[in-house]
C-alpha cells in the first residue's frame, strides 16, 4: 500500500472516527441525564454482559480464546462506561491521526462505531423495559419481548458485522510486531499525557489477539451464535436463548 492510499485511509478512519464520537456522546449524555437513567442503562448492559458470558463459556473457559472472549465482552459489549476513553480520543483527533498506524486508527473508529451503535439500541431497549416494568428484574422472556417490540433488526445485523469487523482489525493489528514496541513504549508517556484508557484499550485488544494466534475460529464463532440468536429472537422461538 503506498503513501497516498495509507493518507486517504487515515483521514476516512479520522472522519468516522469523528462522526460516531459525536454520537455516541449525545447518546450517553441522554442515558445518564440522572441517576434513575444511568442505572437503568447499567442494568441493561449488566444482564447483556452476564447473556454474552452464557452464551459463550466455552471461549471464556478455552486458554487459547479466553483473553480474547474477555477483552470483548469488557472493551467492546460490557458494562463498561467508555466516556474516558472517547474523551481522550476526541481531545486529540489530529494527533492520532498523524501518530497512529492506519490500521490502528481504523480499529479505534470501528469499536467507536459500535459504542455508539449500541448506545442507540440500548437506549431503545431501556426505555421498552422500563414501559412494561421489568427494567429492575431482567429476565430472558421480557427481555425477548422486548427486543421484538423495539425492532432495529438491520441495526441488529450491523451491530453483529461490527463486532466482526472490529475483532478483524485486532487481528491485524496482531500481526504487526512492530506496535508491540511502540505500545510497550508508549504506556508511560501516554498515562502521563492524560490517554491512560485509549492506550489502555489498545494494548489489552493486541495482547489479546496476539496471544489466540488467527482470530479466524474464534470470530467465526461468535459471529454464528450472534447471528443464530438474532433470529431466533426475531421469529419469536420459545427459549431463544437455549442455542
């Protein structure tokens, strides 16, 4: 890949990058507005987090795919608050844009991407719960019933594709020994510098991947059960969850 093409790439990733940055801030700002609706939004993303851990024990149990199977359920779909992390991004754009290999840069806009994404879906999700009163006790029926009643199936079946794409970019990244060296040498500099979660965030999706070898099986894994239960939810299947 030459020079021009490597620029083109870095400023659509840059440009994208942007975009779901402002997105999935205002969606965020609207989830925790106050209290109630924050913890609404964690309960949510709790009980997904806990579905995603049933789902697929046997990659959380495997040693091979374990790390790996945990870095996306923390990073990527998990309870986690990833205000800190875009933050960081956000405040200094123009820089990673001249700092960060292209294929980096790409990986930080895809899990963006899907932050804001599932941001959106949430917030539809939340507001279904709390309309039927099962927000506080979560259980696989209303949770179905709900997921129906909100619909999105095509954001549904994009939310699957990024989680796939994003897990493709890891492995990439994997394979580059070179950014284990500059991330090992970043760690410092980049806490002191105020992007602790970003470097942070990076350095656990390479150690992760780089640890599993080809991420072939394992994203081709997750990608079937995804895709299996989206349907099953969609057609209405007694015990959709029992793949």
């Amino acid at each position: 890949m030459d020079d021009s093409t490597t620029s083109v790439d870095k400023q659509q990733s840059a440009e994208a990058l942007r975009r779901h940055l402002q997105t999935a801030k205002r969606l965020r700002q609207q989830a925790n507005f106050d209290p109630t609706a924050a913890h609404h939004r964690l309960r949510l993303r709790e009980w997904q987090a806990a579905r995603l851990a049933r789902s697929h024990a046997d990659l959380l149990a495997s040693p091979r795919f374990g790390p790996a199977a945990r870095f996306f359920i923390s990073d990527l779909y998990g309870p986690k608050d990833f205000s800190s992390r875009d933050q960081e991004v956000e405040r200094i754009l123009p820089l990673l844009n001249k700092m960060l290999p292209a294929s980096a840069l790409r990986t930080v806009a895809l899990a963006v991407e899907l932050d804001a994404l599932t941001e959106q879906l949430d917030s539809a999700l939340v507001a279904e719960l709390c309309r039927d009163g099962s927000i506080e006790q979560i259980a696989e029926t209303n949770y179905a019933e709900a997921y129906r009643a909100v619909g999105f199936q095509a954001e549904r079946q994009r939310q699957i594709m990024l989680i796939n794409e994003t897990g493709q970019a890891l492995d990439k990244l994997a394979s580059k020994p070179l950014l284990n060296g500059l991330l090992r040498l970043m760690h410092r500099p980049a806490h002191l510098a105020g992007l602790g979660d970003l470097h942070e965030f990076l350095e656990r999706g390479f150690t992760a991947f780089r640890s599993m070898g080809s991420a072939t099986e394992f994203l081709a894994t997750i990608d079937s059960r995804e895709q299996k239960l989206l349907t099953r939810l969609f057609a209405g299947v007694t015990d959709p969850f029992q793949l």
